[in-house]
C-alpha cells in the first residue's frame, strides 16, 4: 500500500513544503477573487499555465465535459461569459437609450461571488503537481432594466490541479461540479432543479458546449463518488488519477475498474 511506502523527508523539505502550500492556497484564492470580480481573462493569464506544452493539455470541466487545450478554457471561462454580458448590456441600452449605455463597461447590473471554502490539499511526492480540493458557496445576480433581477444562490465543488513551471505553482486542470442554484427569496423547500441536463436551456447557458462532452457530475447522485477523487496523498502525476479530461473524475465506481 502507498500508505507503507511514503516518502520521508528532511525538515527542509517539509519547510519548503509548508510555504508551497501556502503559496497555492493563495493562488487558488486569488484565481477566486478576480472570478468575482469579473476579471476573468486576468484570472487565467495570472493563474493558469504558461508553457505551451502545459496549456496544449489545459481543461476545464463542468457537469457536461470538458473544455480541453487554454484557447477553449478561454473560449467557455471568457468569451462567453463575455457574450452574456454583452447580451445584457444591450438590454438596457434598447430600454433606455437616452441614458447612453453604449460606452458602459461589460458586467452592468450583474454581481458574482465564488469563494473556496474547506481547502484540501495534497502536493505530490516529487513535488511537481498539486491536487485540490475545495467547496464554493456563491451567488450570481443579474439586474434587469426594469429593476429586478435574477439571483441565485450558486454552490458546487471545485477540484484543481496544479503542475509547477519553473519555481511558481500555476492551475493546470480545474473541474467545477455544479450542486444546486436557490433563488433568492424563494422558498427552497418548494424550488425545483434549478440546473438540470432536462432543461436544456438553463444547462446550456451555465455549462455551455464543452470541446469534449461525457457525464462528469450530477449533482443527484454525484457525491457518492466524491469519496474517489477527494485529493489524497500520492507519488507523482498520473493521467488516469488526475483532474483532466483524460482521467477518472466524475466517474462512477463500476466505470473506474474497467
């Protein structure tokens, strides 16, 4: 068992250790942060990896798939989101035209916040990757012309991996497994599925069109099969254990032993 067989090292190491921690935590924190603050494309240039070969395997996942290679975590995280916002801007401006709209900055009337609550985190032996684990209870609201809104209380999981370049830690894989959305000042009791794969609609618009589609959570029945891809301590990267498209997460325990 790998449990019998773990890597001791020197008080040195596990200084440096320490401070890598430490240093990821506040890398995953900041990636947090300007996700709600809308800075989307400054998250992933800040954040995310740099060298080619490490963003040619880049992904995002969702419920649905995953978006796989930076130029598609950047099309699904970005442009999107960025087309949504223009969508609403152009709400306001076609009902109030004479309040000049047109040069308003993208993200009017809309609100986001996605934490990392409860961190697990596990830097691999060989000290080259990092897999984490944590819990984001959010909210997204959208204002309307007409002074209302749609506001939901968003919660999910967020499992990331982190491969080292050079001396910095950067987010390589990140899989976000959407659990439910509330309405705000609804009662939760009475709510029905907010995001579910048979309303097609609501789905799409959160979790779009992923590069490479499979069933990588839902949210019913998917936390029995949290317990299998919970960071634990390992040895060093494998494709088939990690968080990318490529690997086990999301699967059920039938389809992990085949």
């Amino acid at each position: 068992m790998y449990k019998e067989n773990r890597k001791l090292f020197t008080d040195d190491e596990y200084i440096v250790r320490m401070w890598e921690k430490e240093y990821i935590q506040d890398l995953v924190a900041r990636f947090m942060y300007a996700w709600s603050n809308g800075e989307r494309r400054e998250a992933l240039e800040n954040c995310w990896v740099r060298k080619t070969h490490n963003r040619r395997d880049a992904s995002w996942g969702e419920n649905n798939g995953f978006y796989v290679g930076y130029d598609e975590v950047v099309r699904h995280f970005v442009a999107e989101y960025e087309d949504e916002c223009k969508a609403d801007l152009k709400a306001f401006q076609d009902a109030r035209p004479e309040k000049g709209y047109t040069g308003a900055d993208l993200g009017l009337g809309k609100t986001l916040l996605h934490d990392c609550t409860t961190p697990l985190l596990y830097i691999a032996d060989d000290g080259q990757t990092a897999r984490y684990l944590c819990y984001d209870v959010g909210m997204e609201s959208t204002g309307k012309p007409d002074g209302s809104s749609e506001s939901f209380f968003e919660v999910g999981l967020c499992f990331i991996e982190l491969i080292k370049e050079g001396d910095d830690w950067r987010i390589w894989h990140l899989v976000y497994e959407h659990d439910f959305s509330m309405e705000a000042g609804k009662d939760y009791g009475s709510l029905p599925r907010i995001l579910s794969p048979e309303d097609d609609a609501v789905f799409t618009r959160h979790h779009g069109t992923p590069t490479k589609a499979s069933d990588v959570y839902n949210d019913l029945y998917g936390w029995e099969y949290i317990y299998w891809d919970m960071p634990a301590p390992y040895k060093t990267y494998e494709e088939e254990e990690g968080y990318g498209p490529r690997g086990k997460i999301g699967k059920k325990y039938y389809d992990r032993i085949i």
